[in-house]
C-alpha cells in the first residue's frame, strides 16, 4: 500500500510536482448556520473567467445526476487536456476489464525441488505488474522465504517483466529527472524511483542511493549520482550498465533528499531483492533477465490491495504508474499509446462518448476530453453502479482562504489533475437534504486549458516553469468559485 512518506518522498528538496492531483482551493462562501450553502446569484458565469486570467480556454459542465439534464455549460465539447482527471476514466475500465476482486501478485519460483535449503535449479522472481510494491513488502517476502529455511540456489537467479511492457517514460513532454515520469515494467518497486540523499560535508558531499522503505534500507549500486559544481542543467543522465545521473550543486543548499526515476526497473527489483535475501543468510547469483518465463514451483508471493483499494489510492495520490500499470493489464495491448486507444475505444462503446486519449495517466499533454463528454460518463458509470464514486476522494468545500470548511453537509467527491497550465476537476457535488430542501446531487467536469503556453515550455524547464504555480492557483479558485455556485443554486 502507498504509504506517506512514499507519498511525500517526492517533495523533499522542496521541488513542486504538477502531476500530483490536489483538490479544491477555493470556494468562496462558507457555509450560513441554517447549515446550506448561501445562495450564489446566477447570472453569466463569465466574469469568474475574465478574473481568473488563465488564457487559453475553459470549459465546464453541471447536470443533474440523476436525469442527466444539463443546468449550466460553457464549451461542453470544447477538447482540453484532461491532465489527471484522465485516471478516474482508468479506474472505471480496471474495473470493468479486471473486476474487483483482482490482485496484482509478484512471485517467486523454483524450476527444481528444495532440497537442503537450496533450490535444485534455477530461482526466478516473476512480475506480475504491481505498481504498488514497496521494499518494505520486498523484505517481507525474503524474510518469510528465509523463515522457510531457504538458502539459495545451485542454478541461476531469474527475473522476469514480461507482464506487462517496459516502457522507459510515461511521457516524452515530460522533464528525464522527475519522479512522476516513471518506467514501466512487469516489475515495480518505489513507484520505479530511487533515493537520493546529499549532505554537505566540509568542502565535499556525501551522497547515498537507496531503496529505503520504513523497515528495510538497502542500498543500490545500479544508480549512481554525482554532484557537479555548476548552476545549470539541474541534471543530467546517461544509461549504461550504471545509471549515471549527475546534479548541479548551485540547486542543493547544504543537504535535502528526493527521488528519482529508474528506467530499468526489472534490474532495480532484481538487485534489491538479492540485497534483501543476502541479509536473510540466502545467497544468490547476479540476476539475469529472461524473456519467457519458465515452469516453476511457487515458493512465495507478495499481493497488492485488492483492486478498488489501489484504484482509492491512485485517485488520492494521482500516481502515474498506477495508472499505466493497471490499464495496461486491463488492455493486454503490449505498447502504450496502443492500451490507450483500447481504452478509448471502450469509453466509446460503453458510454458513447469520444475522447482522444495517449495515456491512462493523464500525464501526457496531447490527450483530450470534453467536459460534457466526462460528465456523461460519470453520470452514467454511478447509475449502472460501476464503483467509482465510492472510491473517489472527499476533496470537500473550502472557504476563501483555500481552508477546508470543517463539517460542510455538501460533499465534493472528485478527481482533479494539473499539469502545467491545465487544470482539471470532475466529480460528484452531493448536497444532503435539509429542512425544506430534499437535497440534489450534481455531477461537474471543469477543464482550463492552454496548450500552446505549456508546449512553450522547454521539456527541460516543465518541472516548475516560471508562472505555472500562480496560473494553477488561480484555476483551482475559479474551480472552487463554480462548485460554491453551484451547489448553492442548484443543490
């Protein structure tokens, strides 16, 4: 399961992460003690956007959840980038494709008898794309196969990926250095980050790469990190047999920590998984990759959440690659972009609705939804009972200072994505009955886009370029500005 640190790991060092999906900023009026919304005066919607100065475009959608009827629209099928409001689409397709009652295993098999401790054969560690596997779970697994009395292995150590596809990037328009942008593989650990830890000491740095969990910490050697003495580029990398990344020391202050990307991630599991069993007394050989994965005893495992408690997860956490493995494997499409268009495919057959979709992440910039387009497929998804309201986040009302309004009665139950200069939020407004008021639900989908700033943006820059933060901030208040209308005028 995703723990907190796990979660914040990628802000240390203070580095902002604009794939990470947040909810309400703001909604401007608290709540009167009649307990109701106050009502908001209707009128044209358009001088929250002329306030707002975003640029680009907006759209956005509200209509009744339960007739479908539409009470106010702006470009409902205007297609804007749809940044992490993409996975909540993904969610639904997991659980159609896979239901819920599936778990992502990862295994561990013998090709021979265990005779004396020692595996007469071959011992292979086996992927089955668990995006969610932390070390922590890793070292469990090699604690309970010591526990068992194993001590090896006469013949090699396997690791095997073909799970699902590698893929070294979710996406090409994202900056090579940060942790959101992961590989993909049939073999996930960390989230397919390392960690990465400096220290200044005197007039030299101190520099440790690891796999850190809360329990176990073992440190690996297929990543290393050099400190430069430059101002820029912040990194640099190259693959070889080591992962070689190099960080400018102008940026580092004098310690701080953060994760970065593995693109190899079968070797990284591989490697941290012999680091574990060496500690446990159970020795084993370099692992080798292999492509076809033979016929073997299992001998232990390690399973995910069932499969509504990782899709919880990714909604709250907005991690990528719980989005790319999950609709990878709901697809069993071998490419990317291939799985996405399956997955397109789908919203259409089922839903009726085109999107244009290069990703189940949202992390991409060259997707495209429509507000009306989401708003149908929430509408519909929650009549026909398919499971995803219940596991959407409570992102609730907040006042003009962007603080949650403590005990609101109205829920926000939503999915918002950001990415730079696109802002998106959809989700279920549900307004409880009061006295006089029988009480609505309200099924929303705001997007603010502008695509043309973003590609702007050097790939190199996209991590926090100038102006983004204050440009997201302001989407994010007009996105609180309309669900405060709204709820009060039609809830």
């Amino acid at each position: 399961m995703i723990t907190r640190r796990m979660v914040l790991g990628g802000f240390l060092a203070g580095v902002a992460l604009p794939a990470l999906g947040e909810g309400l900023v703001s909604s401007p009026r608290p709540v009167p003690r009649g307990g109701r919304p106050a009502p908001a005066p209707l009128g044209d919607a358009s001088a929250l956007v002329a306030a707002a100065k975003l640029g680009g475009e907006v759209a956005w959608v509200v209509v009744d959840a339960k007739t479908g009827a539409v009470l106010e629209s702006r470009q409902p099928d205007l297609p804007l980038p749809p940044a992490s409001v993409a996975k909540a689409v993904t969610a639904l397709y997991a659980l159609d494709r896979l239901g819920a009652g599936h778990r992502f295993a990862t295994r561990v098999l013998a090709t021979g008898p265990v005779s004396g401790g020692m595996v007469q054969g071959d011992l292979v560690l086996a992927g089955g794309g668990d995006p969610t596997l932390q070390t922590d779970q890793l070292g469990d697994l090699v604690a309970r196969l010591a526990a068992s009395g194993l001590k090896g292995a006469t013949g090699r150590f396997l690791w095997w990926e073909g799970a699902l596809p590698g893929v070294e990037g979710i996406a090409a328009d994202q900056p090579e250095h940060v942790g959101y942008n992961a590989a993909v593989s049939g073999l996930c650990l960390n989230f397919n980050r390392v960690h990465f830890e400096w220290q200044r000491a005197g007039g030299d740095w101190q520099v440790a790469v690891d796999a850190r969990g809360e329990r176990f910490r073992p440190e690996v050697g297929m990543v290393r990190v050099g400190i430069r003495s430059r101002e820029a580029p912040l990194f640099t990398y190259d693959r070889g047999q080591v992962e070689e990344w190099t960080v400018a020391s102008a940026a580092l202050g004098k310690g701080g920590s953060r994760w970065l990307p593995v693109r190899e991630p079968g070797r990284y599991v591989a490697e941290v998984f012999r680091t574990l069993a060496r500690a446990q007394g159970i020795r084993l050989e370099p692992g080798e990759r292999i492509e076809v994965l033979p016929p073997g005893q299992e001998i232990g495992r390690v399973e995910s959440a069932p499969l509504p408690e990782v899709l919880r997860d990714m909604l709250r956490y907005s991690t990528n690659l719980t989005a790319e493995c999950v609709g990878l494997t709901a697809s069993g499409v071998r490419d990317l972009e291939g799985s996405a268009r399956a997955m397109q495919a789908w919203v259409k057959a089922t839903f009726g609705v085109e999107f244009d979709l290069r990703d189940h992440s949202g992390l991409g910039g060259a997707s495209r939804v429509t507000a009306g387009g989401m708003a149908r497929v929430l509408v519909q998804a929650e009549r026909e009972g398919r499971g995803l309201k219940p596991i959407l986040r409570d992102v609730g009302m907040k006042d003009d200072q962007g603080k949650v309004i403590e005990k609101h009665p109205v829920k926000v139950l939503a999915k918002s994505g950001t990415l730079n200069f696109v802002s998106g939020l959809a989700g279920h407004v549900v307004v409880p009955p009061t006295s006089g008021n029988g009480g609505r639900e309200l099924v929303f989908a705001i997007f603010s886009g502008d695509p043309a700033r973003r590609d702007a943006v050097p790939v190199s820059l996209r991590e926090a370029p100038e102006g983004a933060k204050s440009w997201t901030r302001r989407a994010r208040r007009l996105q609180g500005q309309l669900v405060s209308r709204w709820a009060g005028a039609y809830g």
